[in-house]
C-alpha cells in the first residue's frame, strides 16, 4: 500500500483519506491550476499512513487505554491524558517503508522546484473543514523545513500534535471519538509570506453576508495574524459583477494598522515563528497592489464558481518569487448562513419616569448610560454603548455616533443631521427637547424609546422592553418604485437586503464627511489653512496628492453604494451641504463664508459653476466618473440639488459636460431635486434640460411655508401634510408625467405619513425613497393603495 499522494491524485472526495486541508489543496491543484490559479504543489501523508504508523510502533492498543477516563472538565486530567499519548507517539518510530515514500516525495518536489526549496508541513485532520466542525488550528504545522530528517522529524510531530490539549478537548466537545479522527500530513513548497505578505480572501462580505462581493484582508508576514484576527489588517472589496463584465477595479480599500508581522524564527522546530514589530513605512502603505488585489478577487471567484458556494482561502505572496499562492480554500460556513431578510419591531411594556419629549427618529428602542457632550472636543470618557445627549449634532459628530447606543440632542427637527444619521446607522434618535442637558443626569442610566409614536421619549432607568422580528420577503412588488434613502457606505450591503428598488437618494455630503473628511479645497490648497494643527492634519491625510486623495476616498463610497444595490439605479445627489456645514469639514473654515443664513445662501447648485468651489466640484464630479466609467458602476444617476434658475441649471450641465459628465453619454442620466417653488412654477423648462425630478420635500415644505424646518421653535408649522405643500407636490409630479421624465420624491414625507405616500400613488408618482427602517411599511402602504386605485 501506497502511504503518500501527490496533490495531482487527491481531490475534494478524498478527506477521509488525506483531511479537509490536503483534498482542497489537490482539488485546486488538479482542477483549478491552470485557470489563473497558482496552487504550491506537494504530497499528502495520508491517514492510512498515520493508521500504519500506530500499528507498526503497537501504540494505537496503548492509546485506547489512556482515554478511558477522560474528563474535559477536568483540566488536570485532560491535560495529563493528552500529553501521555503525545509522549506515546512521540516515542514510537515511523516506520522504515513510510519515511522512505516521504524521502520519495521530497525528492519529487527538489526536482521540481531546485534543491533548495523549503517546506511547509501542516497537519490536516480526515474530519477537517466539515460544515459542522472545523479542526483548523487544533494541530501542528511546521515552516521552512528543509533536509529529509527534519522532514521526518516535522511530520512524526505533526501525528503527535493530533493530541494537543486544545485538540483533545475539541474533539471531546463536539461528539468525535479521540480514536475515530486520523490525521493526514500535507508537504508543500514553503511560500515566503514571511518576507512578504498573506491574508484570507472571502467570497462574500462578512459581516452582512453580501455575495456581491469579494472582501481580500492582508498583512506583512506569516498568515496566522491574520487568520487568528491577531492584527487589524489591510482591507480590499471587489465587485463580483463588474468585474466579469470586464471592468477591473479595486472598490474600496481600507489601511489597516498592521502593528506586528510574524516572520521565521531561529529554526523550524524549535521557535519556529516570532512577532515583531512593523516598520513604520510599511505600516503607512497597503500590502498589496491594485492589481495584486484583483488578481486574488478572480481567483476567488474561480473557486467559488467551482465549489458552488462562498468561500473562505487563505492566500500568501511569495517574498523570493513574487508570486501570488492559494495556500487553503474552504466553505464559508458563517456569513453565508445569515437570514438578512428580516428586521425588527419594538414594544416598551415598563418604563421608569419620563425625563423629557422630542421628535422620533427610527421606530428603535435603547438604554444605556446617558453621556453629556456639549461639543465633539468634550467628548472624553464616553464609549460604546453609551446614550449621546448633545445640543445638536453636525458631521464631525459621526464617529461619536458611530458607537452610541441612541441620540439625544435640545435642536433641530426630524430632518436634521442627527435624526439623518440616527436613522441610516439603525439607532433611535428624540431630537428637538429643548431641555436634554439640562434634565437627563450625566452618567444615569437611561432609556430612549422611538417605538411609541411621533413623539420620542427619554425614561429614567432601563425600560422593560422587547424586539420582535419581521420578516421583510414581501410576496408581491408594488408598481411605484420603492426606493432608499441612504448616505452611509457601512449599511449598504446590509441594506441591500431590504425589499427595494435601487437608492433614489444617495447623499455625497454624508460620503465626504465620513470617508474624505476634509473639505476638497482643503485637500487642493493646505497651504491656505491659517490653523497649524489642521493643516497638519489635513497634510497627513491627504499625503502629496490632494486631488487623488479625495476622488479615491469618494468614489469608494459612492461605488460601496452602488455597487450594494447593482444593478438597480443609485441616485447620488451632488454635494448639498451648507457652508456652515462645509466649514466644519477639515480646513473647511478657510474656504467657506460666514453667512446669516446659510440654508438660503452658497449651497447646491450655485456651487457648482461658480469660481469659488469650480475646483471642488471638479473632484465631485471625477470622482463620479471614476464609479461608473472605471468601476463600471453604470447604475449611477446624477442629481443635482437646489437649482434655482434655469440658467443656473445650464451652466452647471455645461460644467459637468466640460468634466466628462455630458447628461445622455454613455447612458447618464441627470436628475435636479425639486426643493424649491420655482421648480415646480417653470416645471416645464426645467423638465428640458433634466431626466427627472425628485422632490425633495423638506426644503420644498420649508420655502413653501416660510418655516426654518431645524428649529423646535416653529417645529408646529412645519408639516409636509399642508395642503399648500401637497398642492406642489402634486402640480410637480403631474408636470412630469407631461414632460415624459421621472418623478420621484426622497424628502422624509413617505417615511414618516401613510396618508401622504397613499396620494402620491394616486397621483401617479414613478418611485417613492425612504428611510431603510421604514421601507416595508412604506411598500405595504404602496400595495394597498395600488390596489385600491
């Protein structure tokens, strides 16, 4: 009998005979070698070699002794079982005819490789990588071997190692007899990550289950940090279906510290690997190449197609060769088990006293320790978890929010910056108390219920509260398009779960705040920032090229977007900030005025043609030409916010025509929000120069009432439900359907009243964008009034 094969023998149906890790390996090898996919070639030990081994040295009748009296809660005893039958192997000898078919195989693999190649020896248990168990990491492997007794001597270990304590225990936990499992060794050319880098690629995104994607980690050095979650790595998506029609791009990358990096010890056996610390210009730069990573994404997705499902691989750069090597593959077994197509609902049964009212954001319950923070450079001791309570919120307020458990702020109304952002990261917001700081106690525990109505409230003390669990498959679709507002790039893959049809508000403002952070003119001209501190920052961030730093930061945002929801229409909305707004971005203050009303001053269109931002938009709008020319995200639609002339509309479509963005080339589509009465009034003008409106009816309910729609003061006037403000919204949608373009709204109306969204569907409306906790709502509310129309 034949106690080895090489990789070219073994495929996926032969765990029992040589374990989870050496059947991937040779079915890689054997199937998938020649299609862009470098496999380390080599032999497995097979477990028939492992059985032949316990027989020849009469240990597998003494081992069957020492397990009798297992106790795996017994830590003594296990300890001092598992090491007397690792001293039982260890003291046996491999038998004469097994070393010399190893000897055989290293010789086959010094032909092959020069009689210099180093070895990698790694254990592969016949019950490894099972969807219900995994072995990996319970036994020995071996790196760098190189001579055929330290061969020898590496596999002989690794048989021992298939009692290591952590191994026995494992076993024992999960049902496996410590005598049923063999152990496989696999011999393969040693790829010289240790001088270079390695990673885990995934077929899917991990946290949200996407499969649209595939997610590439690495770091310097050997795999185990990485695969041990040891350091924070490099970061990489690729967008599966773009890249099979052909467009080759990175969608976003993520730096990652890379603190340490594992590299070869003194010797093989003895001190194997070691950690040390990362040089700082290695820790500044990615470990991986645009085309280093694309390369790994379309083996992956090789693989994937091969095995039929997501897949989890281990990946490792040779530092000699400079060659890219799949070094394990095997199913996915977490992500790809989630169910996203369900979401949650809320019911308070107890409370403690009411502390203070506002308006509700998010139909969410939360508790928490209450932390006071009346401005973002007041913001030590708070942590995740806490309960933000704040006067009010702007951008640079994200990250707080980020890791808070729920939102309290004295300003603003249901569409200021902090309900905006509460909704899109799915945390419960009350806003507009009016007296939050004041009545909530610094450090008290508090709960912040949205779940109750219209109205928000703040109890003392942790609330009696539960979740109940919707399931959002919908059995039918609505004819009005059912679409999303969002603006965060970190809920996208998640979001894309819910029932919808594509994202008719995409804001770019959020994008440029949380993943740019720097104002764009900041980035262009650091020079001008008068404070040192910031511009400091700013140099730091932006490195020597402003210009790409910030096109390459939006464009991975607003392509995470589309990319969740491709191939459905994402529309992104150019940036709509205001210049206080603008201001508080870094740098920001050097280039932006001092207005008495900035939310009727120098914001959206007037922006965008206009000499003092001309730069700043080119970079809006080359980075919008990178997500769909380059990241051929075609699904992209442009939409320009707050046009208030009709001249004004043509020289900004001139500008973006200048930029490579000419409306009608290469399928653009141009859309203008409809947030001002003059839109409405000169409908028919302006449907000439756009392919569709998207009522933005905040501001459209705000200048058509007179009412500053941030202030509690007034907040009773503000209301979309006015019959002046749907008077607009009707003659717009009506003016649409005349002009043969698309008519759509994305203001907070359909999210937060079923009696406006029922008019909008008897009014014809081609799609309807809300918020992502209120989207199956909203689409029953579609189907009902579709059926009764």
């Amino acid at each position: 009998m034949s106690y080895t094969r090489t990789f070219g023998e073994v495929g996926i149906a032969d765990v029992p005979l040589v374990g989870g890790k050496n059947a991937s390996l040779g079915e890689m090898y054997r199937r998938l070698h020649d299609r862009d996919i470098r496999v380390p070639d080599g032999f497995a030990v097979t477990a028939d070699g492992y059985r032949h081994f316990l027989r020849a040295s009469g240990t597998d009748s003494a081992l069957a002794t020492v397990f009798a009296d297992l106790d795996v809660d017994d830590r003594e005893n296990l300890a001092e079982r598992a090491g007397r039958a690792r001293r039982l192997l260890l003291s046996a000898e491999l038998p004469p005819d097994l070393a010399d078919e190893i000897r055989a195989g290293y010789q086959a693999l010094r032909d092959e490789y020069g009689d210099d190649v180093t070895l990698a020896v790694r254990s592969s248990a016949t019950a490894e990588d099972l969807p219900d168990a995994s072995f990996a990491g319970q036994h020995e492997s071996f790196l760098h071997i190189q001579g055929e007794e330290a061969l020898l001597d590496a596999v002989h270990r690794c048989f021992a190692s298939i009692f290591t304590d952590r191994a026995v225990d494992y076993r024992a936990r999960h049902g496996y007899d410590q005598l049923s499992v063999a152990l496989s060794v696999g011999v393969m050319k040693m790829v010289r990550s240790d001088i270079a880098c390695s990673g885990v690629s995934f077929t899917l995104d991990t946290e949200s289950g996407f499969r649209d994607v595939v997610f590439v980690t690495g770091s310097y050095g050997l795999g185990e940090n990485v695969v041990q979650g040891l350091v924070e790595p490099d970061e990489f998506y690729v967008h599966k279906p773009t890249y099979a029609a052909g467009h080759r791009a990175v969608l976003s990358r993520r730096l990652g510290s890379k603190a340490v990096r594992m590299v070869l010890g003194e010797t093989a056996l003895v001190g194997p690997v070691r950690n040390e610390l990362t040089p700082p210009e290695d820790r500044g730069r990615f470990c991986l190449t645009d085309e280093e990573v694309l390369e790994l994404a379309g083996a992956a997705m090789t693989i994937e197609r091969h095995y039929g499902k997501p897949m989890d691989i281990e990946w490792a750069k040779d530092g000699t060769d400079g060659l890219l090597y799949v070094v394990q593959a095997r199913p996915e077994t977490v992500a790809a088990r989630r169910r996203p197509t369900a979401t949650t609902r809320y019911v308070v049964e107890a409370h403690g006293d009411l502390i203070t009212t506002g308006r509700a954001v998010g139909a969410r319950v939360a508790a928490g320790s209450a932390r006071i923070v009346r401005g973002i450079e007041d913001d030590g001791g708070f942590t995740s978890g806490d309960v933000l309570v704040a006067p009010s919120t702007s951008p640079d307020w994200e990250p707080l929010m980020k890791i808070a458990s729920a939102v309290v702020t004295e300003h603003g109304g249901r569409t200021c910056h902090a309900a905006i952002v509460a909704r899109e990261l799915g945390i419960p917001a009350v806003v507009g108390t009016g007296d939050a700081t004041s009545t909530i106690i610094e450090g008290e525990e508090v709960t912040v219920s949205c779940a109750e109505g219209d109205e928000g409230h703040v109890y003392r003390g942790l609330a009696d509260f539960h979740a109940n669990d919707v399931d959002t498959v919908l059995t039918a679709r609505p004819r009005t398009q059912v679409m999303l507002n969002l603006g965060n790039p970190g809920i996208a893959f998640e979001s894309s779960f819910l029932p919808n049809d594509g994202v008719g508000l995409a804001r770019m403002e959020f994008i440029l705040a949380e993943h740019v952070r720097v104002h764009p003119l900041a980035a262009l001209h650091p020079e001008r920032i008068a404070d040192a501190g910031q511009r400091a920052e700013v140099e730091r961030l932006v490195g020597e090229d402003g210009a790409a730093y910030v096109v390459e930061r939006l464009a991975e945002g607003i392509g995470t977007i589309a990319a969740a929801f491709y191939p459905k229409p994402v529309v992104v909305r150019l940036s709509d900030f205001k210049t206080n707004e603008y201001a508080t971005l870094l740098g920001g203050s050097a280039f932006e005025p001092d207005e008495a009303n900035p939310m009727l001053g120098f914001r959206g269109a007037a922006r965008y043609a206009h000499p003092a931002y001309t730069e700043g938009f080119a970079l809006e709008c080359a980075a919008l030409r990178r997500v769909r020319e380059g990241m051929g995200l075609g699904n992209v639609v442009v939409m320009v916010p707050f046009v208030r002339r009709l001249d004004e509309a043509d020289r900004v479509l001139a500008r973006m025509a200048e930029l490579g963005l000419r409306r009608g080339e290469h399928g653009l589509k141009v859309f203008a929000m409809c947030e001002i009465p003059a839109n409405v009034i000169l409908v028919d003008e302006f449907a000439e120069r756009f392919d569709g409106f998207s009522i933005g009816s905040n501001d459209l309910t705000q200048l058509t009432l007179g009412v500053d729609r941030d202030s509690e003061l007034v907040a009773f006037d503000y209301d979309e439900r006015d019959p002046a403000v749907q008077r607009m919204i009707a003659l717009a949608v009506e003016g649409c359907r005349r002009n043969g373009i698309h008519s759509g709204i994305c203001g907070q109306a359909p999210s937060d009243h079923p009696e406006v969204v029922r008019v909008l569907v008897g009014l014809g409306i081609d799609s309807v964008s809300v918020t992502p906790d209120s989207v199956v709502a909203v689409t029953q509310t579609v189907l009902a009034a579709e059926e009764e129309s």
